[in-house]
C-alpha cells in the first residue's frame, strides 16, 4: 500500500505529511478538505489522490504514520532498559521535542483524531489504539530506582505533575510557531533540574 508515496524523496513525503497533520488537527475528518491538505503541502488535489485512493486512506496512513513515530520512541533499548527516573525522562522528552520538531502539528492530530466523531474513521482507529494500549501498556515508570525519592512520597502524582508541566511546556513551545531546538531543551533541563532538588533525596 502506498508504493507511489513512497518512491516519493523524503523531503516531499514529509511535506504531505505534515500537511496532513496541519488540516485535522484545526478541523474534522468529515469538515476537512482534502483540497486544504493538497495546498498546503505545495501539490494538487489530484496529485494527493494519486498516492491515496481515497480520504479515508490518507487520514488512516497519518494516523499509523502518528502510532509509528510514537512507538519508534518507545521500543529505543536506550529508554526502555534505563533505570535512573529522570535520565528516562529527560531521554523521552528529547525524542518528543525531535518529533515536534519534524512533525509540529502531530499531537494536534492525535487529540482530534482519538475523539473523531465520523463511525467510519472512529472504528478504525480504536482497533488500532487498542492494540497500541496492548502492547505498550508497560508505564514509563516501571522499573525505575524509587530508593533514590524522598520516603513516603507519591510517585504516581510526582510523574503526573512532570507530565502535565512538560506537555504545558511543548504547547508553548508549539503555540509560539518556531521551535528552536537548543533552546527548548535547555528550558526542559532547567526544569528537570528543579525537579531534582525537589524530588530526591539529598546524598
């Protein structure tokens, strides 16, 4: 499936893509115009159906495009055998602000395409979302060293906390329309920083 797309230079796949992403995350799968997607990615409508027969296949080849780059980040041995909490977290918050970097409106689709009211696109999707749930239940939090935490604190409300603030941060960062990668990795570590001295116990 898709071969046409393909053979397509990357620069060009990453274009249509991101176009893509862009059009459903401001509007529906029903309300949004392919026509959007074809313009903003620079080609014409009938070019787009060229690659996709049709909108439904486009919109569910972005989303397993979404799943995929998700799951790449997941499945890095790097993260998944790391045992220090917030060397984990600072290795998946830097993949997540590489993603944002390639892809600035993904998570804006993902949150819209989660609650896509269309029956069609919405049974699709949630087979996919739950085999993605099946397969990486496993929480970041899994195996990490808690003897290094202040005693008697809420771990499960601590990595809630680090989640809500860091996903502000990136819709800040997202919201501002230019993302300086240096810089906002510099702004997380500040907060990673913070975190520490809050969290841990003192040596």
């Amino acid at each position: 499936m898709n071969e046409k797309f393909y053979c397509l230079p990357e620069e060009k796949q990453q274009r249509i893509i991101n176009a893509g992403f862009q059009v459903f995350s401001d509007t529906s799968y029903r309300r949004a115009p392919v026509s959007d997607v074809a313009k903003a990615a620079g080609i014409s409508k009938a070019l787009l159906f060229h690659y996709f027969k049709n909108k439904k296949e486009f919109y569910l080849f972005l989303w397993g495009k979404a799943v995929e780059t998700g799951t790449r980040i997941l499945n890095e041995k790097e993260l998944l055998s790391q045992q220090d909490f917030f060397a984990k977290f600072e290795i998946g918050m830097k993949r997540k602000l590489r993603i944002i970097r390639d892809y600035p409106h993904l998570a804006g689709f993902i949150l819209r395409a989660v609650q896509e009211p269309e029956e069609e696109i919405h049974m699709a999707i949630q087979d996919k979302m739950k085999k993605l749930v099946d397969d990486y239940c496993m929480p970041i939090i899994g195996n990490v060293e808690k003897e290094r935490f202040l005693p008697d604190l809420d771990f499960d409300m601590m990595y809630r906390e680090m989640y809500w603030a860091c996903e502000g941060y990136l819709n800040t960062i997202m919201q501002s329309g230019h993302i300086d990668l240096k810089q906002a990795e510099d702004g997380f570590q500040k907060l990673l920083d913070f975190w520490k001295q809050v969290y841990l116990r003192r040596e």
